[in-house]
C-alpha cells in the first residue's frame, strides 16, 4: 500500500512546490518597475503607481495623462 501511495505523494509534493515557486514569482514580478515607451520616451511605472522617466525624473502634467493613459490601454 506505501509502495504504491509514494508515487502520489512525490506528485502531490512536486505540484505544491510549482504552485509556491509560481506564488513567488508573482510576488516578484509584481513588485518590479515595469518599463514601457510611448511616443519615443521610455517610462518606468513603479509598483507604487508613480510614473519616471527612464532616468528616474518624474513624468509632471500634461505629459503625465498621457503617460497614465497610454499605460490604462496597454494594462
């Protein structure tokens, strides 16, 4: 009966470790910069919602309802 419930528990056990490495990973990427162009400009949106430059100077108004949303329409 162990002999053949193992196979099942190496299973079960090899699919949670993919689910929490997937987890993770989410968490990762979710906390990242994402970066994006838009009319030549490169853009950097931050996790916390701020948009930059790519070198990290704020995207100011009226660029900045463009920026937001070029980036609404993209998702």
């Amino acid at each position: 009966m162990i002999k053949r419930l193992l196979p099942l528990a190496a299973t079960a056990a090899a699919a949670a470790a993919a689910a929490a490495g997937a987890w993770l990973l989410s968490k990762y990427l979710a906390g990242r910069p994402r970066t994006f162009t838009y009319e030549g400009a490169i853009y950097v949106r931050h996790a916390d919602g701020r948009f930059t430059g790519a070198g990290g100077a704020p995207v100011i108004s009226p660029q900045l309802e463009k920026v937001e949303a070029h980036w609404a329409r993209q998702g």
